[in-house]
C-alpha cells in the first residue's frame, strides 16, 4: 500500500504499463483531457484494469482527488490470476458494472438527443 497526496498523477492517457490500483481510502477521478469522467471512493476499487486486460496504453488519466492510500499491483494479468482467482471474479464484476452504468447513461443521452431532433424538426 502507498501513500498519494491529492492532485497526484498515477497514470496518464496513453501511458503503458500493467499496473492495477486498488483503492483503500481517498477518491480518485478519471479524466479525459481536462474533463472529469469519473470518480471512485469505495474502499476496494479497482481502476486502471482495462489496459492491464486489451493490454493497450492507458486509456484515461488517473489522478487523486484527495490524499489517498492505494495498492499498485504490477503484474501481468494471467500470473496475478493464477495466483489469485478472486481478483478475476471482481475484475469481472467491477466490469459488468462499469458497462451496466455505460449502458443506462448512453440510454439517457440518446433519449436527450432524439427529444432535441424532435423539437428542431416542429
């Protein structure tokens, strides 16, 4: 576990590296350019795990909002499965989260979208 002061830079967009962060206390955002995307503060979050999985750069920068205190775990991603199969159960839950949360907010901009065709087309 680490000590991060706030406004601390783990990672940024396009960085490669297979690091997992794992919140222990504080508040993390996530952000594309200088727009905030999201924002974690649940003991045992974990973020950073999409490019550990497509094995890609980053995809976002990750930054401490407050001070926080974090598990970064570096390693590959089929050894720290092998080594510990719980991390895939909640890499996977994290996952269906994040995409039912995707989903429902997608849902809603498309609606605010077609209401404003419609107005724009009367």
């Amino acid at each position: 576990m680490q000590h991060f002061p706030k406004d601390y830079v783990l990672t940024e967009d396009g960085d490669v590296d297979q690091s997992l962060f794992i919140l222990i206390n504080g508040k993390l955002g996530i952000f594309k350019g200088d727009i905030q995307i999201a924002e974690f503060d649940q003991k045992g979050t974990i973020v950073g795990e999409m490019s550990v999985i497509l094995n890609e750069p980053r995809s976002a920068t990750i930054k401490t909002l407050t001070e926080c205190h974090i598990s970064v775990i570096k390693a590959d991603l089929r050894g720290l499965v092998e080594k510990h199969p719980e991390i895939a159960q909640k890499l996977m839950k994290t996952l269906a989260k994040r995409l039912s949360k995707t989903t429902k907010d997608y849902w809603k901009l498309a609606e605010k979208v077609n209401y404003l065709a419609d107005i724009n087309m009367v």
